[in-house]
C-alpha cells in the first residue's frame, strides 16, 4: 500500500507543478514566497523532485504505520492543493 501511494505522491506532484504553470500563465500569481523564491531562480524544479525523492524514501524506509500514514498525509495535502489548482483554472476560464 505505501507504494501505490507513494506513485500516487508522485503523480500529484507533477499535476501540482503543470497546474501551477498554467495558472502563472494564465497571469495568475505563486502565493507561496518560498516556492516564488525557487521559481524566481530556476531552481523550483530540481528542490521539488529531491524533495519528492527524500519524502517517497523515508514513507518506504520508515516502520509500519507510520511510513502508510504519512503517505496518506502527503497524498491528501497534495489532492487538496490540485484540486485548488483546478479550481482556480476552472474558475479563470470562466472569466471570474
């Protein structure tokens, strides 16, 4: 199970990034200094895939239950970011 969430993990990670960047060229804004920070000097990309790596090795490396909780976490926390996403390119597109 902490495997399949883990490529759950990493697949909302990469609609975070490729619905962010459409929100920003959309004309939207990163609300997030830090991340803002990172993009501002190309190094967003490369902090989140070592932060994905580092987060999906200690979820498979970490005693039961808490490697499959903190999968969890991260996999709700990332569906609520993405579901935002969508919501606020749904919502430009409707011209609101």
């Amino acid at each position: 199970m902490e495997l399949f969430l883990c490529l759950c993990f990493i697949i909302l990670n990469i609609l975070d990034v490729t619905t962010t960047n459409r929100i920003l060229s959309m004309g939207g804004y990163e609300a997030n200094p830090i991340v803002w920070l990172l993009m501002k000097f190309h190094l967003f990309i490369p902090c989140k895939i070592a932060a994905v790596i580092f987060f999906v090795l200690l979820v498979l490396f970490s005693q039961p239950p808490t490697g499959l909780i903190m999968a969890a976490c991260g996999c709700l926390l990332y569906l609520l970011i993405v579901g935002n996403n969508l919501y606020q390119i749904h919502q430009e597109s409707m011209g609101e």
